[in-house]
C-alpha cells in the first residue's frame, strides 16, 4: 500500500502526523494559511506559515499523485493485464515520474511499428536471439516471416523483431530508472551555436562552445540557455557524460564513451552484454545494434527530453524563490507613515507631475511644472511646488527614481532651502510598476478625470507612506524584482507571489476605515467583491467603529468574519481590542485576564511590566493554550505593532547624478533594488544601478547574499570599476577592499560577459556567463582582506547573470 499522504508530509515537514493532519483539515474546511498560523497554533501544534505553504503546496501534489494511481491502477486491469506484482509496484511508487514509466506498456497509442511486428507473429523471433545470440539470425528469420503482415523475408522480419526489442526496453521502467539516475549524477549539458546565427544571438555568445554538469547548472545559467534555444541561437544538448577535450587534429571517435557506457547498462539488462563486445557469435552484431538503435532513437531523446525538463523546473522553482524573496522584502519594507505628502514623478519634455496626498493617502492637489528641458522655469516650478507644501503642510517629498530623477532631486533640495520653516524630507523611491497601475482599471475607476501621468504621482507619494498598502494595487509581476520572470511558469509566478502578497498583508494588518479595495482583497479570508463591499458599506455609513459592525457588510458571513477579524484593524473605535490582533474569538480570554490583574484594558495595554510577569499557563484553557496566551499578552503590549522596520531614507551624494560623474574608490551610500543569488544591485543614483558581486558583500563566507541584504535596504557602498560603455559599475560593500587591484584580477574559469544594459526585470539583459557566481568558486578575493572583484573577471560574469 502507498505511504499515507499525512506520512509522507509529517516525514518531509520533519513534524508529527497529528500536526499534518488537523493542517489538512482546515485548509480543506477553507481557512487560510496565514488564519492558521497565527490563530490556530494549538490545533496545529504551532506550525508557522513557511511549514504551512510547503504542506499546501505538497498536498496538492501528493492528492494529484494518488489520483492519477487510481485512474492507472483502473485503466491496466481494464485492459486485464494488471498482476499482483504490478499493482504492488504502482502502489509503491512515490512520485509521478515513476508512475508514469510503470503505466508506460500499457498506455494507449498509436499503432506503432513494434505492435504491428508483434501482431505479425515476430516476438518469438526477438526473444530467440535474446536468448540464444549463438543463432544465426537469417536461418531464424525465415521461419517467421508473414508476407500479408508486410514481411516478406528476413529483412522485413529482422527489422520488425528489432522494433519489438527497442520498444520493450524503452517502456522497462527498471531500466529506464537506472539510465535517468545515471544521467542526473553524470550527464553534461552541452551548447553550441547555430550555424549562422553569429550576430543574431550575440548576446548568447558565452553558450556557443560551452558545458556543465547537469546537477551544477544555476538557475539563471538554465534559464538563459532555454532563452537562447528558444529564440533559434544555441543548439542544447544532454550528454551521458563530460567528453575530454581534444585537439582539432584528433577525430571524435565513433561512439563517446559516455555512450558506450549506457550502451553497455542496457545490454546488460537485456541479458546480452557479451554483444557489445562483438564475441564472435552469430546474433552478436544484430543485438549490438538493437541496443544502439533503442538508446539512440528511444530511450536517449525521451531520457532528454525528460530531464531537461527537470533542469527547466527546478531552475524556474529557484527564479520564483528569488522573485518571492525579494518582492517580500519590497512589500515589507519600512512606511514613512501617516504624514501629508508630495508625489513628483520626474520628466524632462513633458515635465514633472505634481500630486499631493494626505495622511491617509487621499489625492489633495495636482500639478505640472516644467524645471527642465527645454523649458528650464526653475523659478516656476519652485513657486508651485513651495505653493502646495505651504497650502497642504506637505513633510515628505516623494521623488521617483526614473528619467531626471536626480535633476528633480536637485530641485527639491532648494525647495528644502527655501523653506526651512517647514521640516520637509525628500526620498527618492523605486517608481517600478507606477505606469502599470496609472493605467489599471483600479485607478480609473478611483481616478476617473486625473490623467494617467498624473496617477503615476500619487502613486509614488503613497508608496513612500507605505510601500504595502501601495504595492498591492499592481501585480506583482510588474514589480521588477525577478530573475527570468517572463521565462517561467506564469502561473506558478503567480501562485507564490500572491502567498507572498497575502502573507506581506496578513503579517501587518489592514486598517478598515482607510484600506483600498486591492489591499482589502489580500486580507484572510476576503475576496474582491467582499472588499468591495466592505469599502462601499464605509462610503455608505462612515467608519466602522467596532469589528462587529463588519457583519453588517452584506455577503460577509461567520466563516470570513473568523478568517479575518483578526487582520483588520478598527482604530480610534469602541473596542481597544479591535486595534489590536487579538481575535474577537479571544475576547473572553482578555477578560479573565483583566479580572485577574483588576485593571481596564486600556490601563492593560502598553504595561510591559505587568504583561511580562503574567504567566501563560495561568490562563490556558482547552481552547485557548499557552502559544495564543503568549502571543496575546505580546500583543497587548504594544496592540497593532508593524513586524517592518523603522523608516529610513537613503542620501545620494550631492553632484553624483550620472555614471559619468563616479571614479573607483568614490563611497556611496545606495538603497538595494534587487538580490540576486550572485549577489545584489544597489541604486546609488545614477539611473543605473551598481553590483555588489556576492564577494563582495562582507568578509565573511556568504553562501546567500540574503543573509547579508535584502531589496530596501540603506548600504554603504565604494566604487570599484565603471563601464560607462556598457552601463556597468561594480561595487563593494568591503570598505577597506584596495580598489588599485580592480582591473587586473581574473578569478577563476570566469569569462567576460556580454554587454547588455543591466535592469532590475533583466528584459533587455544579456544572458549568461561561461563560469559560475558562487563563492563556492572565488578567488582569493572572496575572502578577507583579498583583492576587489574584477570588473574584467566575475564582476563582469556576474553582470551577465541579469534577472529576467
């Protein structure tokens, strides 16, 4: 019998079955994933959301398993060939693949040349020579023959036995489980250039004569040799093994050896291994060439095509891992809060849009001014712009890092001077995806009669309030901060990246009065049209005063009411608690506390002193254990805390607007805009952001650049190189590295990357590098006190490695 799905899952999550189990039963029931990890600790026993996405996401699989047996299991005995001996084997078999080799033999297809052979009476002639290669294979032959059935004499029969031999060892799925293992410890992908295709595929110049263990090929390196085989460049290929190198002078032999050593494991398994060494007898040479023929035109190209596409699945599942880091780390980045604030969206013919907002983020004022070329009214547009800080009480200026961004920069800096009455702050903040939501159905619908650029200036004012409740409203995809995303499943992407999002907006809490419908959509248990529904049910009767009241919002039963109250936030209302992430279901449980302590719960809350000296066991009961008893008096004191960090700006150095304007050894401080896994790319305000190779991070060992950086973060940077040709600047995060040894050094098998302006999504990123990123292969320059990465060596390797 096959494991139990609740086995298998409590073995991988390293847990107990009762854990698995109680999960699996409320994500069937309909709870969510964060509900459950937060409000659901005792059923679970404290199984936390990254526990709790891997078991969905198993489960789905191993359900989908199980489903595909029983339609197998049904399907063979249909046909009456299901033994004892296969059923238990289909049982047995843990993944698909497996499954799929074992139903194989018995899957319906076309009629094929093998079957017509056998219905011509032809096995018996196949399993003469496999059993006895002494015979001679004509004299045999001649018994066998059937010219109605197409074979008229030995020839036609010999062929036809063949096919019979070829089919039957494509469809062992013992076999074909030995070859597959071999393959994954040995083969070697290999990439060469279509002939003639030179210039078209330049930038896929590093893959024209290149190899790699399958097993050691990076996600990005995959991804980029899929790219180049797709637009019509590179020929990939699946070698058994790595081919030794020879000169131009010495042929490639008949059969590599790599070959020979498959041929001989199939041979073997067919009980015929002497043939392959031309023994002498008569069947010899025909079952050599049998095996030959079913390795070469079967087995290999499936074998191939198979664990290609493997390499394709675990590259994308590493693509996607990068995506959702980063995109988590960009929703969960610090809020400048709740202060009235000044969105410019930097232009230079078309100008510079002007929106303000206030503390909540609803759109105040508009405006256009012109500080550039070719109008260059700096005077006007400071007039404006001081207007509307003066009208509004504006305290945070929002500049979007596009076009002109620092020139704008520039001239909120004097705006600054002009005004030092005013405590204002300027911030420079990605502007990705701004476009896409200025031209969404969402921000028609909430600005119908502002125009589309103009939309792109309130957008980038609220992401600097908060980047979440901002970053929600446009998907994911457009965010930028992906490696490969458009060669990837598009609805896998977009499966993680939404847990990401829900789990990004769950983990922080909604406010009900002020949240958008797009951020309300993402809390547990909501969908859009609830969302909806709560925003027009707010419009309709004003502010909800208490959670109760969202039972009010039609279509807004007891089911979501449990999977959401906990995640939506009633400020300022009649209940204290309702600020909080207190449950209303736990209500009665800060009630047996209060009557403990003899206090109000507004005298409870922030008393950090009491709260620590309860003991949790004191109020545990059958419902409620000791891990929401915790996490309950955390919450009380500090109700509502944000998990993101405390809000802070980047200062771009004054005078350094353009790659033109940096020199190696300059220090600079940057804001990260992407991780990577060969490392990171910092904005330091140049409209080009700069890498930070991963040996270049620290000092120390790093084995993942997010162990050091994540996407927001404020870094200290020096400048190591600069390829204003090709738009490339290679940075440190090592102070002290000596930057005289930048241009000079060579690491490794590394090789010069091909040109390509970096971008954050990598769209128009050259593809690929003959050597590897990792640590695992640096220099001495990977370790402390070793010489700067070298914009001729990795650094330029890495570049070539761009996120897609």
């Amino acid at each position: 019998m096959p494991t139990p799905i609740e086995h298998r899952l409590a073995e991988e999550l390293a847990c107990k079955i009762s854990q698995v189990s109680a999960a699996i039963a409320l994500l069937d029931e309909g709870a969510t994933v964060p509900f459950i990890a937060r409000y659901r600790k005792e059923v679970t026993g404290g199984l936390d959301d990254t526990q709790l996405r891997l078991l969905d996401e198993r489960l789905v699989y191993l359900r989908e398993l199980e489903d595909r047996r029983v339609a197998i299991l049904a399907a063979i005995d249909e046909q009456g060939k299901l033994t004892p001996e296969l059923a238990a084997a289909i049982a047995d078999a843990d993944n698909k693949q497996r499954l799929e080799d074992l139903y194989l033999p018995y899957k319906q297809k076309r009629r094929t040349k093998a079957q017509i052979a056998r219905e011509a009476g032809l096995d018996g002639l196949a399993d003469a020579l496999l059993a006895d290669p002494t015979l001679i294979p004509e004299e045999v032959a001649a018994g066998f023959l059937n010219a109605d059935a197409g074979f008229a004499d030995a020839k036609a029969a010999l062929d036809g036995a063949r096919q019979i031999i070829m089919e039957r060892l494509a469809e062992d799925a013992e076999l074909l489980g030995v070859l597959r293992e071999r393959l994954r410890e040995n083969g070697v992908v290999r990439s060469t250039l279509v002939a003639g295709k030179e210039t078209e595929g330049a930038k896929f110049r590093d893959y024209f004569d290149y190899s790699e263990a399958l097993g050691d090929i990076p996600s990005h390196r995959a991804l980029a040799l899929f790219r180049g085989r797709n637009e019509g460049a590179l020929q990939v290929s699946l070698l058994p093994e790595a081919e030794p190198a020879r000169d131009a002078e010495t042929p490639a032999p008949a059969i590599s050896a790599g070959d020979a050593r498959m041929l001989g494991l199939i041979a073997a398994h067919a009980g015929i291994g002497d043939s392959l060494g031309a023994a002498g007898r008569a069947a010899d040479r025909w079952l050599a060439e049998s095996v030959r023929w079913a390795w070469r035109i079967k087995i290999q190209p499936h074998l191939e095509l198979e664990l290609m596409g493997e390499l394709r699945e675990r590259a994308e599942e590493e693509a996607i891992r990068v995506f959702a880091h980063n995109l988590r780390d960009l929703l969960l980045a610090a809020p400048a809060g709740r202060q009235p604030t000044m969105g410019l969206d930097p232009g230079i013919r078309t100008g510079v849009k002007v929106a303000v907002v206030d503390a909540t983020g609803k759109l105040l004022d508009t405006a256009t001014v012109y500080p550039h070329e070719p109008r260059r009214d700096v005077e006007g547009a400071l007039a404006t712009l001081a207007a509307l800080v003066n009208k509004h009480a504006v305290s945070l200026i929002a500049i979007g890092n596009g076009t002109a961004s620092r020139e704008t920069d520039r001239l909120a800096a004097e705006l600054i001077r002009r005004l030092p009455e005013r405590t204002l702050t300027k911030v420079v903040v990605s502007e990705a995806g701004a476009s896409v939501y200025s031209a969404s159905e969402f921000a028609a619908r909430e600005f119908p009669d502002l125009d589309v650029s103009l939309r792109g200036a309130v957008s980038i004012a609220r992401r600097l309030q908060d980047p979440l409740a901002e970053l929600v409203k446009i998907d994911p995809k457009s965010i930028g901060v992906g490696q490969y995303q458009h060669d990837v499943s598009q609805t896998k992407l977009s499966r993680a990246l939404d847990a990401v999002v829900e789990d990004g907006v769950n983990a922080v809490g909604v406010d009900a009065n002020t949240a958008s419908v797009p951020l309300l959509a993402r809390v547990s248990g909501l969908t859009p049209a609830l969302a909806a529904n709560i925003v027009a049910h707010r419009d309709a009767h004003g502010a909800f005063t208490s959670r109760r009241q969202l039972r009010e919002v039609p279509r807004l039963g007891d089911k979501t009411f449990e999977q959401a109250a906990g995640f939506l936030r009633i400020v300022g209302g009649e209940e204290a608690l309702d600020a909080s992430a207190v449950h209303p279901e736990a209500y009665p449980l800060v009630e047996r506390i209060l009557a403990e302590v003899k206090k109000d719960v507004r005298e409870l809350i922030g008393d950090t002193r009491l709260l620590r000296a309860l003991p949790p066991e004191r109020f545990a009961d059958e419902r409620f254990g000791v891990p929401t008893v915790k996490d309950i008096l955390q919450e009380l004191e500090k109700p509502g805390r944000d998990p993101r960090p405390e809000f802070k700006a980047a200062h771009f150095r004054e005078g350094v607007e353009a790659i033109a304007d940096l020199t190696p050894g300059m220090l600079l401080e940057g804001v990260v805009t992407n991780v990577a896994n060969f490392g990171a790319f910092v904005d330091i305000g140049v409209h080009q952001d700069g890498l930070v190779h991963i040996s270049a991070l620290s000092k120390n060992y790093v084995k993942d650049p997010r162990s050091v950086v994540k996407a927001g973060d404020v870094v200290k940077v020096k400048v190591l190189e600069i390829d204003a040709a090709r738009k490339r600047i290679a940075l440190t995060m090592r102070l002290d590295d000596d930057v005289a040894h930048a241009g000079g050094e060579k690491r490794g098998n590394e090789r010069q990357a091909s040109a390509g302006r970096p971008r954050p999504d990598g769209r128009n990123a050259p593809s690929g590098d003959r050597g590897k990123a990792a640590n695992e292969r640096r220099s001495p320059a990977g370790a402390p006190g070793g010489k700067a990465p070298a914009m001729d060596g990795a650094m330029a390797a890495a570049f070539a490695r761009l996120k897609r």
